[in-house]
C-alpha cells in the first residue's frame, strides 16, 4: 500500500482505480476505498465550493493510493 500525500487542493491529482483518503473534520479517520473520480478535491477552488462554507469541513487532507488488482484469468 502506498504512503500517505498530504493534500492541500486543486485538480486530481491521482489517474487510479481508489484511493483510501481523509477530511478536514475527521483527519484520523480513514474513508475509502472510493474512485478519485467521484471525490471533491478542489479545497473551496471553484465557484461552489467557494460560495459554501461547510464544503470547506469536507476538504480532503490526504490519500493514498489503493494498489491496482490484478486481473482474474478464467480458463
């Protein structure tokens, strides 16, 4: 399993199938495994975001990469 990346906003910066990662509001405890895809990873950057404070609670701290499967080979 891969270390722990501080994150502190902006685009995604992860091209990978999960990742395990932590919140502002709950920086101990761990969330995941969930597709980066479907994450906020902004930290307030974008119009909404900005606009409403308690997104800012859910701004993602740090992850981790989840190490890709391997693919099942069926004979």
């Amino acid at each position: 399993m891969s270390q722990w990346t501080e994150w502190n906003g902006g685009p995604m910066p992860v091209d990978c199938d999960e990742v395990f990662y932590r919140l502002r509001h709950s920086p101990d405890r761990v969330l995941g495994p969930t597709r980066p895809d479907l994450l906020r990873w902004d930290h307030g950057r974008t119009p909404t975001s900005a606009s409403d404070p308690a997104l800012r609670r859910s701004d993602i701290v740090a992850y981790r990469v989840v190490p890709a499967r391997p693919l099942e080979v069926r004979e």
